[in-house]
C-alpha cells in the first residue's frame, strides 16, 4: 500500500471511522442554515434532507472500505477518480429515490454527468474527492502536501473531517439538482419532496433560476478568482447548521486549463489591482501637492495678509 506500513492500518481505520460516525451524527442537525449560499437541498423536507445526507454518507463510507481494501488505493483512486465519483453518486441519487418513492428508480448517468452541477464537480475532482480520499489513506500524502502545504503539513483527524463534510454536502447538491432539473415537471413529485414554500411554481421557478446562475458565477467568475487568491470554499456540518469557510488552496497549475471566458476574470482581477495602486498613488500625490499648497502658499498668503493688518494698525 503505497506510503501507508502496514502496521498503520488499523489506527487508520478506527481514525476513519471516528470521522464518519461523526459526520453521521451531525448530519441530524442539517437542517438549520447558517451561510448565505443557496443550497439545492435547501428545497427539500426536513425528514427528505436529513434521508438524502445520511444516504451520503454511508454511501461514501462504503465505497472508500471498499478502496482501502485494495492493493494499492491511492494508485487506483489517482487513476479511477470520475469514474469512482459517478458510481457513488448514480448509486446515491437511485437509493435516495428509490426510498422517497417506494419502487426502484434507475437514473441514466450520461444525463447525470451532463448536469451542470456534475459537470462543476468533475472539473474540481482532484480537490474536491481524490485528495480527500487519498488523506484517509495517507494524511502525509503527496496529493495533499501539493494544494495546502505549507498552511496544513498533513491532513489532521478535524482537517480531514472538513474535507469530507464538504465532500458529503456537494453530493448531496449534486443529486437534488438532478432531481429538480429532470424530475421536478411533476406536481406530485414537488409535493413529497419540497417545502412548502416551493409548492408554488412561482417560487419553485424563481429558486431553480437562481440556483442555476449561482452555479455560472461560481464556474466562471469564482473558480478562477479562487484560483488566483489560492483559496478555495467548502461547506461544513456543524451541530447547529451547515457553514460555509474559505480555506487555503493552492492550484495556481490548473490556472492555465481555465477557458479564455475564466481567464478574463484574473485579467479583470489583474487589471483592478493595478488601477487601484496607481489610484491610491495619485490620490497620495494630490493629497500631498494640496497639503503642500495649504500649508505654503495658502499659509504665506495669510501671513503676509496678517503681517499687513498689523503694520496698518500701528500707523
């Protein structure tokens, strides 16, 4: 097992498990939301909500069981990553239906890759869902060390967890956004799903819309702003909601894959950083040209002013 003795694995596990058993227990308490991000599963029920993130999370459990088995996870997880992340979420997306509805629903993955939301996540796999799998193998890894060194040396047992909050959280997105794209023509289904509030096809339409342009900006505008200020967000569980935090990342190598539509953001970026020092330069400048002229020519002006008012009253 590549940079893990075997001696490790044991602690490893037990280490994993905490984490798990853990995130299993907050995700009770998701239903309070404290960011300001609209979240797809802000859509959903309390009962529906807390269904679709505890079959998360054992799900992901599973599947990272089933890759520590294997000879050499970290080579195959490296090598196998989508296709590991499109198993895990057609399988979650299918259960979680299937238990809304009572009868097997067979989701078809070419759509499920195609959505928009997927397609986000796909072009941040190597942060978002290989490192951190990598990390519960190896918190010393070199994946890991390569984005977040030298904030975070290794991956610590609450770093990690972070991780796979997120990872749990965005998954779960995901499916609610395939559900609301592909399924959410149907009354009924909206009426055993969704809050109340989005019983109204207004409202539900208004939702859908912003969600759907929350996900542009985020793909064209904020992944390469993240990119430049070697950042990157992620959403967490704690026992009072879901929160979102802003974490160290450096992918300044994924800035030259970026399109030339993203690219423009860091020109834009770039472009704003130069204007407002050379702003700031001229302002200090004509600040001191004014002081200068206040404290000069305006106070010499007055003196001589003064010093006449002074000679005539002595005539």
């Amino acid at each position: 097992m590549t940079n893990v003795k075997k001696k490790q694995l044991k602690p490893l596990k037990v280490l994993n498990a905490n984490i798990f058993t853990r995130i299993l227990y907050k995700t009770n308490f998701s239903n309070k939301k404290n960011n300001q991000f609209l979240l797809s599963v802000d859509l959903l029920k309390r009962e529906a909500k807390k269904d679709l993130f505890y079959i998360c999370s054992k799900n992901v459990e599973n599947v990272f069981n089933r890759l520590f088995k294997k000879r050499d996870p970290i080579f195959y997880i490296r090598n196998n990553g989508d296709k590991i992340f499109l198993y895990l979420l057609k399988n979650i997306c299918e259960e979680f239906l299937t238990k809304q509805y009572g009868y097997r629903i067979k989701v078809d993955q070419v759509k499920l890759k195609q959505s928009l939301y997927t397609k986000n996540l796909l072009n941040d796999l190597a942060i978002f869902f290989q490192v951190p799998f990598i990390a519960l193998v190896n918190p010393q890894s070199g994946e890991f060390k390569s984005i977040y060194y030298p904030i975070y040396n290794y991956a610590s047992e609450s770093f990690l967890e972070a991780l796979i909050d997120n990872l749990i959280i965005e998954i779960a997105n995901c499916t609610i956004y395939y559900v609301v794209i592909n399924f959410s023509f149907l009354y009924a289904f909206r009426q055993t799903l969704y809050r109340s509030t989005f019983l109204s096809l207004r409202n539900f339409e208004r939702f859908k819309n912003n969600l759907i342009w929350q996900l542009q900006i985020r793909s064209s505008i904020q992944r390469p702003a993240d990119f430049y200020n070697s950042r990157y967000r992620i959403f967490v569980f704690r026992t009072n909601g879901i929160y979102s935090r802003v974490i160290y990342a450096n992918r300044s190598n994924q800035v030259l894959l970026l399109t030339k539509f993203s690219l423009l953001t860091i020109t834009f970026i770039e472009l704003k950083d130069f204007l407002v020092s050379r702003v700031e330069e001229a302002l200090y400048i004509v600040s001191k040209g004014a002081r200068f002229a206040l404290t000069s020519v305006l106070g010499q002006s007055i003196g001589l002013v003064w010093r006449g008012i002074i000679d005539g009253l002595k005539k």
